[in-house]
C-alpha cells in the first residue's frame, strides 16, 4: 500500500482577465504522505491558495487548470466531473478557508452550517446530524455549543468563527485537511489555540494536514516537511530542519531574516517586488531580488536541484558548473 496520500504532477493553473492572462501557477510538482503535516509558505500572491483551489476544482470561471496528474489516495481526480468532485470536497477533503467571516453563509445557522454536509456526504437523518454537530463544537473548544447552534455568525467572535470553520472541516472525517492562513486576522493568544487544535485534532484522526501561511513561525509550530513558493513555482522543498537550518535558495534566507526576533536586532526586508504574473520572467521569479543573481538567472529558470536526502532547491548556485566557478556561496 502506497504512503502517499496526495500526488500532485505539473499543476499550472492561470486566469484570464481584462488586462490579459495571469499564469499563478506554472508547473508545480509535489506529495503529501498519509499523516503527514506539509506547511506551504510563501508571500501574498506566489500561487499557494490557487494551487489548493486547483486541487479541490474551487477556481472561478475564469481559470484554466491543466496538470499532468493530481491523485487523492491512488484516486485520479482530474477525471472527476464536477458532480463527483462535490463527494470530495468536504468528505475526503476539508478546508479551512482564510476568512471564516465571508465563508461561513451569514444567511444560515452555525448548526444548518454543519448539519447540511453530514446530512449530504454521510446520509444522516437530522436528529443525528444535530447531535453530531453539537459534538463537534465541543470537540472543538466553544462553550454552550446547544446555544451557538442556533446562533448565526455575525453573533460569533471571530476565534469561535475560526473554531466552527475548522468543526465544518472536520465532521466528515476527511483523509486530508487544507488550512488556508487558518490563523489570519487573529490575536497571537487566539492564534496559538487554533494551531494547537488543528494539531490535535490530526493526531486523533491520523489525517494530513496542509498548512498555508506566508509565516514560518505559524510553519514551525505544526509542520514536518516544508514547500516555499514565489512567483508561482516551488522554490525550496524539504524538511523543517532543512528549511529553518540548511536553508537552500536566497528567497528562503530572505523570508527567514525578515521573522522577528525577541532581541532588539533590525529586521531585514526584502527589498523589491514580486514577478508580474501577467508577463512571467524568462529567468528565476526570484533574480531580480536575489543578492546573488547572475545573468544566467535572468535568462533561465533553474529547476529543482536535490541537495540532501529529501531537501531540493530551485537555484542556479546548487549547479556543479556555478558552484565550481563561484565556489560555495552560504546563504543568510
């Protein structure tokens, strides 16, 4: 039986807009094993909410999405229509999307919220999903989960909105969870809970977990194994120890030196802005912010490079012909 729970080969996925189209995401490769927690990390725009919206087919009309392979547990998905694609979401997959304000319907009842898929994916009478949903509000932390049943979100604090969203994931057992800057717009104590939470709550149901944050300190608190995106591709990939201590391309040490400190030390930013997506660089995303880009980095796009048992990096100073002309560059 194979370890991997989730196969992802070549994913582009790109919109079309007025202004022309937007390639977001253009050619990215990786797996998720069974039980496993990947963090996915990277700035506001570099491709990972679309990525995951690729996956589960959540795009807007406008997008096109074409990979080589997505897989849910030796499951092909791409050859799904759009109506078995409705029995994943929510059932073999959940997600925690980044805003519980605007995703949760403010028109319905925290109860018909959490009722309405069980009742759908798992068959249940009403009596049972309300009994069930009770005891996922308890389950996941809020208080007098008979009264929140009947009350609606906008009545909610903006943690227990979290908590409900994480509940609605979660009722139907999914072999993966995708949680979208699950913690965004929250204070640091709120924060903490809901990433303690999420973590016990994989660990009592032994499914995977997919974080997405544009913070790695968010990252290190839950995840094992790491992927960095910018400008659409995946620029590093490896495990957290890799990443935090063996770091590999220059956007990581960037990313890395701009967390702050508990000393009084000066942040340091990264200077410049992000590819425009509508006219994609020829070259690395990444070349004209990098500190160590070479003309080869501007005219051509490094792939992958493996630099350690399962530690890859997509940077022109892992090439043995740069590295034997520059000499060995230490990142940070």
């Amino acid at each position: 039986m194979s370890e991997l729970l989730l196969e992802v080969r070549n994913l582009h996925t790109a919109f079309d807009t007025a202004a022309g189209k937007v390639s977001a995401v253009r050619g990215i490769s990786f797996d998720v094993k069974k039980g496993e927690s990947l963090g996915i990390v990277g700035e506001s725009g570099c491709g990972k909410s679309v990525s995951m919206l690729s996956i589960m087919r959540l795009l807007e009309d406008n997008a096109r999405m074409e990979a080589e392979a997505i897989r849910l547990d030796g499951e092909d998905l791409l050859g799904k229509t759009s109506q078995e694609m409705r029995k994943v979401q929510g059932n073999e997959i959940g997600m925690i999307f980044q805003d519980p304000m605007t995703s949760l319907n403010p028109l319905f009842t925290i109860g018909e919220q959490i009722r309405n898929p069980l009742m759908r994916h798992k068959k249940m009478k009403r009596k049972e999903a309300d009994e069930k949903a009770r005891a996922l509000l308890e389950m996941v932390g809020i208080p007098s989960p008979e009264k929140r049943l009947k009350q609606y979100p906008h009545e909610l604090s903006g943690g227990m909105r979290q908590r409900v969203m994480i509940a609605i994931a979660l009722c139907c057992g999914p072999k993966l969870l995708i949680a979208d800057e699950p913690t965004t717009a929250l204070d640091v104590t709120i924060q903490a809970q809901i990433l303690e939470l999420i973590g016990q709550m994989k660990e009592q149901s032994s499914m995977s977990v997919i974080l997405i944050t544009h913070d790695l300190g968010v990252i290190s608190s839950l995840c094992s194994r790491v992927l960095v995106m910018y400008g659409g591709l995946i620029m590093e990939s490896g495990s957290l120890e890799d990443i935090f201590y063996r770091t590999g391309h220059p956007y990581t040490a960037g990313l890395l030196a701009s967390i702050p400190k508990k000393t009084r030390e000066k942040l340091v930013p990264i200077y410049g802005t992000p590819p425009d997506l509508l006219n994609p660089p020829e070259g690395c995303p990444f070349a004209a912010r990098c500190p160590y880009a070479m003309e080869l980095c501007r005219k051509f796009c490094p792939g992958l490079t493996k630099i350690g048992p399962e530690h890859e990096s997509a940077c022109w100073l892992h090439n043995r012909s740069v590295k034997a002309a520059r000499g060995e560059v230490k990142l940070g």
